[in-house]
C-alpha cells in the first residue's frame, strides 16, 4: 500500500556543471511523483531552485537522496520563505 500523500519543499542547488544536466526531466520519468517550481533563480555560478513535491513521502525521500547522488544540493524549505 502507498504511503500518504503529503507536498515537501526543497532548495535545490547546482553547480555549473551540474547544472547542465537534464536532471529534472529525468527524475520526471524515473519516479511518479508531481513537482511544482515555486522559484529559481541562476547565474554563471549557480542554480537555485526551490521545488513541491507531492507523493507518499518515502517517494520523496527517493527522490531527495537521487539529487543529491547526482550532486545537487538539496535542503528543506522553511515554507514561509516561498509561500503562495
């Protein structure tokens, strides 16, 4: 039985090289989970994007060590910080 449905926020955060990567789009066909982009931002040095995943939260947890197996940056949301 899946577990219960809940929505998380992270910071993800990418180095250049990283950043070159289609790593969304990959964790897109890989797990089935839904993502919301609430912010991003990028500049010749870094990308940061905040982002809502919504599933059972052990697919969360999945996701969260994939991204950060492929070098990404990943740290909870204080949720105020991008509320709306």
């Amino acid at each position: 039985m899946a577990g219960k449905r809940v929505s998380l926020r992270y910071w993800l955060t990418f180095d250049p090289e990283t950043g070159k990567k289609p790593l969304l789009y990959l964790m897109s066909k890989k797990f089935d989970l839904e993502f919301n982009v609430r912010s991003a931002s990028a500049d010749r040095d870094v990308f940061v994007m905040a982002l809502e995943f919504t599933g059972a939260h052990e697919k969360i947890d999945e996701v969260v060590k994939w991204f950060e197996k492929h070098g990404v940056q990943v740290e909870p949301v204080e949720i105020n910080t991008i509320e709306g």
